[in-house]
C-alpha cells in the first residue's frame, strides 16, 4: 500500500521519475519491456500533470499504454525478419547448391571428397569413382550431399 500512497501523494511526479527508472533500468536488463514501460509511465504522468485523475485511473492509463505499446512493439519486431546482404554466411555448405565439381576421392560405402573452392569437403551419395561429376543437392552439417551430375 505504500506506492498507492506515495502515487496519491505526489500525483504525476511519481510517474514521471517512475518512467525514467524504467528508461534506466531498460539499459542495465536489456529486452525491449521495459522501454515501453517506462515510456508509458512517463505518459501516464504528462497526463496527470493535464487533467487530475484519481491514482485507480492512473494505473489503468499505465496498464494501458503498456500493454498496447509492447503489443505493437512484439507484433513490429516479429513482423520484419532477418534481412541481410548475406544470409549464408554462417551456411556454408549451402553456398554450393546446385554447383557441380569433379570428385577428388571416389565415394566409397556412401562416403567420398570433392573440392570446392579453397575447401576439400566431404560428400554423401552412391558410389562412384574418382574423377566422376557431382553435382551437390543438398548438405547435413558438413556434408555435401551429391548425385552424379548429367
């Protein structure tokens, strides 16, 4: 009882140094909540600071905002994806689909090595013999999975 106390007694002041531990606690626990709530609190308080309002309407006018502004936070956040100029960057065995090579070592009990690149990788797919085209159609970890190229 003693925040409602301390609210009903220094009205939007309270909201408004509410708000802004918020903000600071926002840097120390890093998520995104807390900003929203913080920014919230500190709207409530400007709007107590216009119109008097009783300290149960102030924790609605919170509540609120809270609520909508992490509702539209979560559905903006979730929304845009993960763009970048390079997404297989951490991928590489997918970089090669679809590429074709010359088998270094044949494929032996499923197993063999192709190069790609500045790389000697492993491959998966029927046996075949050193020298024969591949062509890698997909990869399991690192990988590459290969069939004979047409």
């Amino acid at each position: 009882m003693q925040v409602v106390d301390f609210i009903a007694s220094n009205g939007p002041w309270s909201w408004l140094i509410a708000g802004l531990v918020l903000l600071a606690l926002e840097l120390v626990v890093p998520g995104g909540f807390l900003l929203w709530m913080g920014i919230a609190g500190i709207i409530t308080g400007l709007t107590t600071l216009v119109w008097a309002i009783g300290w149960p309407a102030q924790w609605l006018i919170f509540g609120v905002f809270s609520l909508i502004s992490i509702a539209l936070w979560v559905r903006f956040t979730r929304g845009r994806g993960d763009r970048s100029d390079r997404p297989l960057l951490n991928r590489r065995a997918d970089q090669f689909l679809g590429q074709e090579a010359v088998l270094e070592q044949a494929i032996a009990q499923g197993f063999g090595r192709v190069q790609l690149g500045d790389t000697v990788w492993r491959v998966s797919g029927r046996d075949l013999p050193v020298g024969a085209r591949v062509k890698v159609v997909g990869s399991d970890g690192n990988v590459l999975k290969v069939e004979p190229a047409p």
